[in-house]
C-alpha cells in the first residue's frame, strides 16, 4: 500500500507532496482510497462534504467505531503525515482479520478532504463542515490563490457543492474515533517510545497582517521619503520570535505576499500569516497579543497602516478522557510497549470532531521531528508498531 501511494503528487524538483483538494493528485490518492476499500470488501460511499469512508458492517447500527485520518498535503510536504494514518487503518483490519476477530460494532475507516487547508486557506475543511464548525455560505465564500472557489473546485472533480454542510446523522452513528497520525515533534524520540498517546491539542489559530505603504521606485525614493510596508512586516516576524520564546510557545509567518512584487519597486502592500499555538489559551493570548502591539508599533513609526484579521482560530482540545483512559488499558496490557501521554501542538480532524463525538490519537514516533518537510520520516518498525497498536485498539473497541 505504502509504496503504490507514495509517488502521487510528488514534486520533482522538492521532492515533496502537492495533493492539494480537488486537484489530479488528489483525486489519485481518493482512488486509491476507494481501490483499498473494495479490494477489502468494505461499503464505499462518499458523504455530502467529499470525505471518503469504508464501511465493515451495517452503519445504520450505530455505536460505530471509525479510524483514520487524510491524504492531502502541506505545499512540499512530507510523505507521513496523514497518509500514514489511513495507511495504517487498513493494514491494521488486515491484521485483525488474520487474527479472525469478530466485530460486534459497525467499523469505518475515513479519509477526511482538505484536512491541511494548503488550497483554500482554511485547515480541516472537511471534517468542520461535516460538525457544523464551518457553515455552507462560509465555504462557498473560500477561494484558492487563482480565485477559484471551493464550490468551483469541488465540481470541476465532478462532485456536487451544493449539498456540502452539517452531518449530524452521520456523527450520531459514530460511538468512538481514532486517529493515528506520525509525531509531529521529538517528544517520542526523547521518551525511546514508539508509540504515544495524545492528550490534549494546544490551542492555535491563524492571522493575517496586511501592512499597506507606498509603491515607489526602488532607485529614486529616499529612504527618509519611503512608506515601505516591509519594513514593519520584518520587525513584526522578529517580534513573533520574541515573544514566543517569552511564553513558551510558537510562533511563526510562514506565508507572505506582496504587492507590486518587482525587484525595483517599494512595495505598496505586505501581507504576511500568523501561525501561532500554545499549551494553553492564556499564553496564546500573551503571544498573539504582543505581536499585534508590536506590529501597530512599528507601522505607527513607518507611516504604515495596518489591518489584523483572525482568519481562523481552534480552542484547545481535550481528548475524550474515557476513551482515552480505555486506550491506555488496551496498550497496557502489552508488555513489550510503553505508551506515554502527550501533548501536541499541531491540529487535526480528531480534534475538529472532539465537540461532537469521543475522540482519541496515537502517535507514532518520528525520529527527527521534522514534518510539513520532505524530510519527515518515520521507521519502518516504528510504523508496524503503530498498525499493531491500531488493531489492538480498535479490538478492543469493536470486537468485544
């Protein structure tokens, strides 16, 4: 499985993965996903926001457990993260086929669309829709960095956009889900552990600076006569990095555009993204907070106007203690496994669905930490742990 997904949508020149939603790549790995699924004699079925499940048994039942994750990618990311999830769904109810289990509740897996957001702007696309996080005129309004619209998108790939919004039925027939997803971090490098068990997601959201200055010439302007956005948009990336060091948190601009965009021009308009997450919301709002003064400090002092607007923010996550603890009992059990409990800092669809239904992650070690990189990586042991891991857990959720 591993080795027939890992060529789609990936980049010659990086080396990295561009399965972004609604384009070729994409609708690769959805038939990929589909094959898998029939091969396995699962019920296919595509629900009314483009998330893609596998069905063993009757969902009308309900009380079903769901495991999964997604296939899309981060721009030149890496081949881990969300792929090994669903991956790993299947191989682990091969192993609990092998071992001749026998189901007493219905059993999903997913592949959740535009999880990473790297289209259209907005993470988790698929999975907020289906919880009602994310309203049917608020999706229509999203649009990809050509102006094409989601509901655009989603036709051209042949499905219907008008029939996306709130699942509610489908989230009563779900009793637990799983995700299990590679360590997006060192912590289990640290432990010596393969395998962990998620806590809690850190609180986190998105901004957006637009510092608006001047265009000008390059070669003619005097630097006392210049209203240079860049300028503030710099100090401001500095400031990011200071006072996340002060919270204990992070910080990051990662993405930037800029208008005009020439070599020789001043630019006259500087927008730049705000990726900032914290272990809790109190240090969040230090952080956040502190570059926003900072910012309008520095604008203030260059003549520059400035516009801050949260384009998306998702509150802490606490997974679903039961379940949770339920999980920890099954991997106890193991006496070649130690599984600790940890945090993270990256969000997910588990996370999205925790409102709504009990939710619970695994994570698999990731010797390096690197992710959102061609160089993510996991070992190959470390990734059949997790699929042992996975099949325990969904035994013992779904065959007792």
């Amino acid at each position: 499985m591993w080795r027939e997904l890992l060529p789609v949508g990936r980049h010659p020149g990086s080396h990295g993965y561009r399965r972004f939603a609604w384009t070729g790549a994409d609708s690769e790995c959805r038939a990929w996903f589909r094959e898998q699924a029939e091969n396995r004699g699962l019920t296919y079925e595509v629900d009314r926001n483009g998330n893609q499940w596998a069905w063993l048994g009757d969902p009308a039942r309900g009380d079903a457990v769901v495991t999964g994750s997604h296939l899309d990618s981060v721009p030149d990311g890496g081949a881990f993260d969300g792929p090994l999830g669903v991956v790993s769904s299947f191989a682990a109810l091969d192993e609990l086929r092998s071992r001749q289990a026998e189901f007493t509740k219905p059993l999903a897996l997913v592949n959740f669309g535009d999880e990473e957001g790297a289209r259209f702007g907005l993470a988790c696309v698929g999975s907020r829709l289906t919880a009602g996080a994310l309203t049917t005129e608020q999706a229509h309004l999203l649009t990809d960095g050509d102006g094409v619209s989601l509901p655009e998108a989603m036709e051209a790939a042949g499905y219907d956009p008008d029939g996306i919004g709130a699942d509610p039925e489908r989230l009563a027939r779900i009793g637990a889900f799983v995700e299990l997803h590679v360590e997006q971090g060192r912590a289990l490098d640290l432990s010596g552990d393969r395998i962990g068990i998620a806590s809690a997601i850190w609180p986190h959201g998105r901004w957006r600076f637009d510092f608006r200055g001047e265009a000008n010439h390059a070669g003619t302007t005097r630097l006392a006569d210049r209203r240079d956005p860049m300028l503030s948009y710099a100090e401001t990336v500095l400031a990011a990095r200071r006072e996340a060091e002060l919270a204990g948190a992070v910080a990051t601009f990662g993405k930037i555009s800029v208008e005009p965009n020439g070599v020789n021009a001043i630019p006259s308009l500087v927008r730049g993204w705000l990726d900032s997450r914290a272990a809790d919301q109190e240090s969040l709002d230090q952080v956040v907070g502190g570059v926003e003064k900072a910012a309008r400090e520095y604008a203030r002092a260059h003549g520059i106007d400035l516009d801050v607007v949260r384009e998306s923010f998702t509150p802490v996550v606490e997974f679903d203690h039961a379940l949770r603890d339920e999980l920890a009992r099954i991997l106890g059990t193991r006496t070649d496994l130690k599984v600790p409990v940890l945090g993270t800092g990256a969000g997910h669809d588990a996370g999205i669905l925790s409102g709504h239904i009990p939710t619970a992650m695994l994570f698999v070690r990731n010797p390096t930490g690197v992710s959102h990189s061609p160089a993510e990586s996991a070992a190959e042991d470390d990734c059949v742990a997790g699929v042992l891991a996975l099949a325990d857990v969904l035994e013992g959720l779904a065959c007792r």
